[in-house]
C-alpha cells in the first residue's frame, strides 16, 4: 500500500509537500474569505470571481515556458527557487494585513505573483516524480500524493478556518509563509537525484531548449495524442463548469449562516470525500481494468453531485455533497495522472505539464470568474446549480467524441 514511501527522496517530498499543501491551502481558503469582507456585499460575487482570473491569468502567460525550464533545468533546483519566492509571498501577505490591508487590489496583486511562481513549481515538480520512484510504483506514488494533497485539504482550509476565527486572516498567511520552509528543507536533503531529464531516444542529452521549436514539441505531442487531450478537456470543462469552491463564502454567510468556522468545514468537505476515495484508490489502482470507463463515471459524479449542493439548504447535506464532488474527483485525478505519465516520454514531461496546467488551472480559476458573474447576475443557487448541469454536458460530449478514452485499460489488463 505504500511501497513508493520506501524510495527516501519521494517519502522526503512527499512529507515536505504534505505541510506545504497544508499552508498553500489554507491560504487559498482564507484569500477568498479576506476578499469578501474587503468589498461591499453587492460586489462580493464578482469580488470572488475575480480571485480567479488573477490566478490563471499568470498561468497562462508562463505556461509554455515553465514546462520547458522542466524540461531544460535541474528539476529539484526550480523547485528550490519556486517554493522560497512563494513563502516570501506569503510573508509579504501576512505584513501586509497585520498592517491594517483595506484594499483588496494588494491580495489580488501578491495572488497573481504566487500563481506565477507556482507556474513554473508545477511541471517541476510533477516531472520529477518519475524520476524518485521506479516505474513499477509510479502508480502507488500518484495515488500517495493524492492523498497527501486531499489531506493537506482537509487540514488547510479546516485549521484556516480556526485561525481566522481566533487570531484573524493575517496569521493564515503567516502560517503559510512557514509551511514553505519544510519542503525546502526535503529539497535540501535529497540525495542522487538526477539533474536533467532522461536522454531523449535519439541520444541527446535533453530534447527541450529554450526555444520556439521545443515549445512547439510539446504543444504537438500533447495534441495529437488522444488520450491526453481528452483528459485534458475533461479537466477544464469539469472544474469550469463546477466551480463551486468560489461561492462557498456566499453559501456560509448567507444561504447556510454557518460563519467562518462552518466555511472552513465545507471548504474541507471535498478533500474528506477525496481522502476516502484515496484510500480506496492506492489499493484498486493497479487492479482496476477499464480505467477510461471509471474515469469518465467519476467526472460525471462530480457534475451530479455539484447540482445537488447548490439544491441544498442543510449544511450537512452541503457538505455531504462537497465531499461527493472530491471523492469523483479524486478517483479520475488518480487516472488522469497516471494515463499521463505512462504515456509520455520523460523528456516531454515537463512541456505537457505546462501544457496541461493551463486546463486544469485555468478550468477551475475561470470557472470561478463564470461563477462570480453567473451569481452576480442570477444568484448563488443558479450560479452553481447551472454549473454542474454543464459539467455532465460536456463530460457525455467528450466521453461520445473520443471512444479510446472509454477504451483505455490497464496496461497488461
């Protein structure tokens, strides 16, 4: 159950991120909170949708590049500089508001500047996992560290919303800031670990450059393989569709009147369900079959049980339904990961991580914006309710346009 925990630098990582996530999480709950009570209630919506489109924003623009600085760059040493730049983030943030912030263009700006730099951390650090366990485990490590993230889930927003109770929003970022320094101390410790990727097939010793033909490598491998791009829509549409998560401050304070400690609670529901399906996925992974057909059943559930949340008007029924939303989350990240990293070269990994965050970052920080302005027009209830209806339509076209993704098995299975 825990094989990959025997490869020292992965167990390192894999502790250090668990801390990290925790701070970066709680964070991200207690932005959204802190935004809310910085604007009026009748621009709060939009407020909140907002906090999206200055987190994708940036991932777009560096996108293409930080998957070949993966790609072209000792992988453990981006991720170095990457994790120091966001906790003086973080830092910057924490000051900032013990300091008496009263304007929100600040958290948005000190937002935008931590996405950037977790731009590039991202395909850093995905490549680099291939390179920490054996290929043999790689699937045990994925679903280790979608545990280790919907844990980090559970705890961050869950103690976020402790802390913003009892010693305000300032000491979440705080918090955060010193979260980072862990992961940077298992950065540190590691031993052996390769500094480049591995030798493309032809026998150069790196594929990528900083260069337009290595971005246009990646763009090209990523597009015309099938099953990746079908993975990759499914990400985008799911979670812009379903973006929920941006509302839940609307939804405690006003639809469910369950304060902050209530929204720290449902902003962790998600990561409880997905914890759960974790569990059961470290063990079923490697035995599981048709993993194309449980793939898409589990976008669909999310979608499912995103319309009833936003039906809801019982917090435990809410938070029920939250949790639903991680647990098919959860179970099609798991194969989403996998299918991509078995099915693309170690020199390209880098480049379709880049690739590949634009969908699944920029579906859930645009799907925020699309949710701020549907609540802003029509309600919170239509916002999301409308959300998850558009998540199953576009999961079913995807599923009937790309047969190979239903037909996608375990490799010998």
């Amino acid at each position: 159950m825990f094989a990959a925990l025997q490869h020292r630098n992965f167990r390192l990582l894999w502790l250090g991120l668990l801390i990290s996530f925790s701070g970066s999480l709680m964070q991200t709950a207690a932005i959204l909170w802190h935004v809310s009570l910085l604007v009026a209630p009748e621009r709060r919506a939009l407020a909140l949708g907002v906090v999206g489109l200055v987190r994708v924003v940036p991932v777009v623009i560096f996108s293409i590049i930080s998957g070949i600085a993966a790609d072209v760059l000792d992988r453990r040493r981006v991720m170095l500089a990457t994790q120091t730049v966001m906790a003086a983030l973080a830092a910057a943030l924490a000051i900032l508001t013990w300091r008496g912030l009263g304007a929100v263009w600040p958290v948005y700006a000190l937002a935008a500047a931590s996405s950037a730099a977790g731009a590039f951390d991202l395909p850093a650090r995905q490549a680099l996992i291939p390179n920490l366990v054996p290929r043999e485990h790689l699937a045990n490590a994925l679903s280790l560290n979608t545990i280790m993230f919907q844990i980090a889930a559970v705890c961050g927003p869950a103690v976020g919303g402790v802390v913003i109770v009892t010693l305000g929003v300032g000491w979440a970022y705080g918090l955060n800031a010193g979260s980072f320094v862990v992961v940077i101390g298992a950065l540190l410790a590691m031993r052996d670990v390769p500094s480049r990727p591995a030798r493309h097939p032809h026998g150069e010793e790196s594929a990528a450059a900083f260069s337009w033909h290595s971005a246009m490598e990646g763009l090209r491998f990523v597009f015309r393989a099938p099953l990746i791009r079908s993975t990759m829509l499914l990400d985008f549409f799911a979670t812009f569709f379903s973006s929920a998560t941006a509302l839940l401050p609307i939804y405690a304070q006003s639809i469910l009147g369950v304060g902050a400690n209530g929204y720290g609670w449902l902003y962790a529901a998600p990561a409880a369900g997905a914890i759960l399906a974790s569990a059961v996925m470290v063990r079923a992974v490697d035995l599981i079959n048709a993993r194309g057909k449980v793939l898409s059943a589990a976008v669909l559930a999310y979608g499912l049980a995103t319309i009833a949340f936003g039906l809801s008007r019982s917090f435990w029924l809410s938070f029920f339904c939250l949790a639903a939303t991680g647990a098919g989350d959860t179970v099609s990240m798991v194969f989403r990961g996998l299918l991509r990293q078995l099915e693309t070269p170690d020199h390209l990994r880098g480049r379709m991580t880049g690739v590949n965050m634009i969908f699944f970052q920029g579906g859930p920080q645009l799907g925020e914006l699309e949710a701020g302005l549907v609540a802003n027009w029509f309600g919170a209830v239509v916002s999301v309710v409308t959300g998850g209806v558009g998540c199953v339509i576009a999961t079913l076209w995807i599923v009937a346009k790309t047969p190979e993704l239903t037909g996608y098995r375990r490799e010998g299975g």
